[in-house]
C-alpha cells in the first residue's frame, strides 16, 4: 500500500498586507465542459477546482494572481493548509483545522483515511513547487469524493410500545437517531 504523502503549511501573518484579499466578484467560473488544459491556455488561467461539503457543488474557480498557498488559503477561508496528494500530477489543498467543533459537513476523499473538513481546492502540479490549472477532468475528481452530512431522523411511538395504560400516545416523538449522509459531488457546468 503507498504511504499518503501530506504537507501542512501556516503562511506567515505579513503575507496577508502583502497580497490582495480575494472576493467573491474576483473569482470566476470556467466551463468545466471544456478541459482545464484549454481553458488554462484560451479563456482562463490559474483555474482551480473548489468542493463545498456544504452544497456538495464542485466548481472551476480563476484565482487573481498565480495559483500559490496564499490565494488558495483566502479561498478556503483558513490560516492553516494541509496539502494532500491527490495523484502523481495533483494537489488537494484543505483547512487544517476543518474539523471542528459544530461540523455541519465534510467530505470523505478515498485515498486518504480520515474525514476532512471545509472547502478543497485541487491544482494541479508539475513535481516541482509551482501549481497550475488541473488536468484532470472535473467529473473524473469529483468521482473522488463523497460529500458527508449528520442528519437527524425522528423516531415515533408506535402502537405496539404504547403502555396499557395509554401514558404515551402513539405517534409521539420517542427519540432522535443520527446518521451519516454521502453524496456525490455535483461538478458545476458552466456559469451559474
């Protein structure tokens, strides 16, 4: 079995007077349809795929500026990033510290044993440490993943567990089971 290859990276606090903060109006969307190769090269550069474990929704994003930890950490909203490999020609790029108290979601990836929490990011790399578009098709990622969410289901009292006394009217709440939804991720198409 091949060891899973992780990197956690803090960026120092001055890098955030040195860069521009990153917007939701500055992030574009590229048509998934068309490969990240193309798009890189004719519409779009810097293109990485974003995952929401919220939404489940797996989208092309343009970063302004090159595609570097900083960027990728305003875009997921964390001060600390792990980097986890996703193959021999890309990067996942994840909050370190996703799991946390509160967690309404996260997403299980199948190469990597553990749940993980917040948004990723997937880029690509070349083997040096320079990242670009993916090359991957973005359905083929999305394949990847499965998007993870607690739900609660209500448990009633039936007429078989109402007491001969009648103390408990049936179809009253008994109890709350909890269990763990996975979906699929939904790749974006286009502009939405």
């Amino acid at each position: 079995m091949r060891a899973i290859k992780t990197i956690n990276f803090a960026y120092p606090a001055e890098w955030d007077s040195q860069a521009p903060d990153l917007h939701q109006s500055q992030l574009d969307r590229v048509d998934p349809r068309e490969s990240a190769s193309t798009a890189g090269r004719s519409k779009m550069e810097n293109v990485v795929y974003l995952l929401d474990p919220e939404t489940a929704l797996f989208r092309a994003v343009e970063l302004v500026g090159a595609i570097s930890v900083k960027p990728i950490s305003d875009l997921l909203g964390c001060k600390l990033t792990q980097m986890v490999r996703f193959d021999e020609s890309h990067w996942l790029f994840v909050d370190a510290e996703g799991l946390r108290e509160g967690l309404t979601a996260f997403t299980m990836f199948g190469r990597y044993p553990q749940p993980l929490g917040g948004k990723i990011a997937l880029a690509g790399t070349d083997g040096s440490e320079s990242y670009h578009s993916p090359s991957i098709d973005i359905g083929d990622a999305a394949a990847h993943f499965q998007c993870c969410r607690p739900v609660i289901d209500p448990v009633f009292v039936t007429d078989d567990n109402v007491q001969s006394k009648g103390l408990i009217p049936a179809g009253a709440l008994e109890d709350l089971k909890v269990r763990i939804e996975r979906r699929p991720p939904m790749p974006v198409h286009g502009s939405a």
